[in-house]
C-alpha cells in the first residue's frame, strides 16, 4: 500500500486546461471560451466561460494556490458579462446554437473560483454576497487523479427564510391540487434542500434544479396526483420499481438527470431519501 499525496499544479494552466478539457463533466457547465477578452475599455481576461445545465451563464477563475484575489477578479468579470448579455447570446449562438442562446438564464448568473485553498474570510464573504458563487478546492493526487471540493456555495438574491420558502413552494402546488400536493411538493422540497450546506435551488418555468455545483435533483410542477423528480443517480445502480422509478435515459424530459421518481404520498418521499442521497452523491 502506497500513501498517494495530494499536490498543487506546478502552474495555473495546468488546472485550467483540465477542467476546460472536461468542463461539463466536472461542474455541470458547457464549456465556451478560454481567455476571453472583454475589451480595450474593462481591460481584462475571463479565464473561462461556459453555460450551466439551467441555461445559467457561468464565469469560472483559476488561482494555483491561495489568492483573496480570485473572488473580486470574478465578481469584476461578472458585473462585466451583466453589460455584455447581447455579447454572451452570440457566443452561445455560434459554439451551442439558437435554442441554447434562446434559453440563456440571465436571472441567476455564476461565479466559479477553483483554487488551491481559501481562507475563513473567503468563505465569510462569499456567504455575504448577493451574487451565486462557488469556492471549489482542488487537489492532484499522484499523476493521474484530481480532487474537487466545495469549500463554500451561496445562491444569488436575498437569502430566504425556511418558513418563506415553504410557504412559496406550497403556493405553487396548491394552483395545481389541494392540499396534499401542497404538502408533498413541500417535503420534496426541505428533503433536498436540507441534504448537505450550500444547496442551491434554480427557478426555471418548467422545472425546479438542486445543485451544488451541479444538479443533483429537478422537481418538475406538481401534476394532478403525482410529482416528478429527476435524479443523477445512475438507474442501473436502482431496482427499479414500476409506478415508483423509472430510466429516463435517451427519453426528452424537463430538467436533468436519468432516474425518474413518481412521489404520489408522504410515504413515497420516505421511500426516496436514498435515492435522494445517491442522486446528491453522484452530482
């Protein structure tokens, strides 16, 4: 047995080429550019620029090592790319195509520091900003593996209390159903916020997206008598149970994820908490 150390890169590039090399299955995000330049005038570079899975436009910034910079050099870029949406819309155009370019999601733009370390205040003042930003630490162990970790993850807007999102939540489902939709579509909803720190959730007219960094879960609008989740849990990893889950693979649905859950009572939800877990574990 052999002690594998974790490492930093000899130089910034190095983490910079390999999450752009493989962007989408790191942090949910498609990649778009490198380098960006945003002009004589702003005077500086995006390290990368890339749409996440809810249409969000993501700014993502590399620092080798620690550097209090990494977060105000983003939060500078970002409030640049807010000037220059017509700008962004044409580099989705031209690298993902109209409809992507279409669906742009300019309510919840989002900053993504990757870096060797961050300190105390770092974290503290992530949490006390209006904007959506990751902190991601990152680690090489040996010369093949490469370690990614959530130091802190703040949603954009004004924080919201437990009690208000319940009542929001359950304001949407009683449009659809009476009052059991109501309460389902709310333990739905504190299940997967409450499955670990930093959970962020995305409103989008046709789903509604958990992440941390990536999607791990998308609650569709309540139906009639049953509500959808989809999962990033692998379905071939679940005995699949007609009526209760089902492989969504290769089939069109709104949000993300493979595995299909039907939640139709509270017992269901009972039922779902693993494969609540897994779908977090595996994003």
């Amino acid at each position: 047995m052999t002690e594998v150390v974790p490492r930093l890169a000899e130089v910034e590039v190095d983490v910079q080429g390999l999450v752009e090399a493989h962007m989408e299955t790191l942090l949910g995000v498609r990649f778009l550019a490198s380098e960006y330049g945003t002009g004589a005038v702003h005077g500086g570079r995006i390290d990368s620029l890339g749409l996440d899975e809810n249409g969000s436009p993501v700014i993502v910034e590399y620092k080798r090592g620690t550097d209090a910079g990494v977060i105000n050099q983003g939060l500078f870029h970002l409030s640049w790319l807010m000037d220059h949406r017509a700008e962004f819309e044409h580099l989705v155009r031209r690298r993902l195509g109209v409809t992507a370019a279409s669906q742009v999601l300019w309510s919840g733009p989002r900053l993504i520091c990757i870096a060797g370390d961050f300190s105390r205040y770092d974290a503290h003042a992530v949490r006390e900003h209006w904007r959506s930003i990751d902190l991601v630490r990152y680690r090489f162990f040996g010369s093949d593996l490469l370690g990614l970790e959530t130091v802190a993850s703040v949603s954009g807007g004004v924080p919201v209390s437990r009690r208000a999102r319940r009542q929001s939540v359950a304001q949407a489902a009683s449009d659809v159903q009476g009052a059991a939709m109501v309460e389902l579509t709310t333990a739905v909803d504190e299940v997967l916020l409450g499955l670990g720190e930093g959970v962020n959730r995305v409103e989008r007219k046709t789903y509604r997206a958990y992440q941390r960094p990536r999607n791990f879960a998308c609650m569709c609008p309540p139906q009639r008598t049953k509500l959808l989740v989809y999962l990033k849990a692998n379905p071939e990893d679940v005995d699949l149970v007609p009526g209760f889950t089902r492989d969504m693979a290769g089939l069109g649905h709104h949000g993300t994820g493979d595995l299909e859950v039907q939640l139709r009572t509270p017992r269901d939800v009972e039922r779902a908490q693993d494969l609540f877990r897994a779908g977090y574990a595996a994003a």
